[in-house]
C-alpha cells in the first residue's frame, strides 16, 4: 500500500459463509483480479497508513469472559489501492485466530 491509503481489518465469525456467498470469494467477478475475500465482514475496523510507511496497526480488544474461550474469529485486511485494479482495493490473505483461556 502507498502512503496515507485507508486500511480495514474485516474480522468476522465465519470462512465459509456471507450470507449466501460461498467462501472464499474471487473478487475478480466485480473488479479485483488477485484479490480474495476470505472472511464474512461482521465488524470492519478501519485506520490509513502512515505519510512515509507502507503499513499500520490496528488494535483491537476481545473481553475477558469465559465465553468467547474456545471461539475462533477470521481476519482479513482490505487496503485502498487504486491502482491495482477497476475496484482500487488489494487484499490480504485470511487467518484464523483461536481465543484462548488463561492458565489456571
């Protein structure tokens, strides 16, 4: 990504489904060739890269309670980009991240 682009971390609850579109879905069908989306979008957080840096960080915390303990969550990024294709987005790859517990 280039500098001052806006970036969102998509983290969602499913990598199979959204709604009724199977993933992953190749987003070349609307624009984005290369680019995937690996994750239903439940909740989009959103930053932009820095002036002179081709990255950021995004933060996010999940509560202490006992019942997310077990859960996995999907993330993917999604960068503005328009230059890399008719949509002007690229994207990451997904990852799954397992909640764990603490130690007794």
């Amino acid at each position: 990504a280039g500098g001052n682009r806006p970036v969102f971390l998509t983290i969602g609850v499913s990598k199979t489904r959204w709604g009724s579109i199977s993933l992953p879905f190749d987003l070349k069908l609307i624009g984005a060739p290369g680019c995937m989306a690996y994750v239903e979008p439940a909740i989009s957080l959103g930053r932009t890269t820095g002036s002179s840096s081709r990255s950021t960080t995004i933060n996010f915390t999940i509560p202490m309670n006992a019942i997310f303990v077990g859960k996995k969550i999907y993330m993917q990024g999604i960068v503005s980009e328009p230059q890399a294709n008719t949509l002007g987005i690229a994207t990451s790859n997904g990852i799954e991240l397992l909640i764990g517990g603490l130690g007794k």
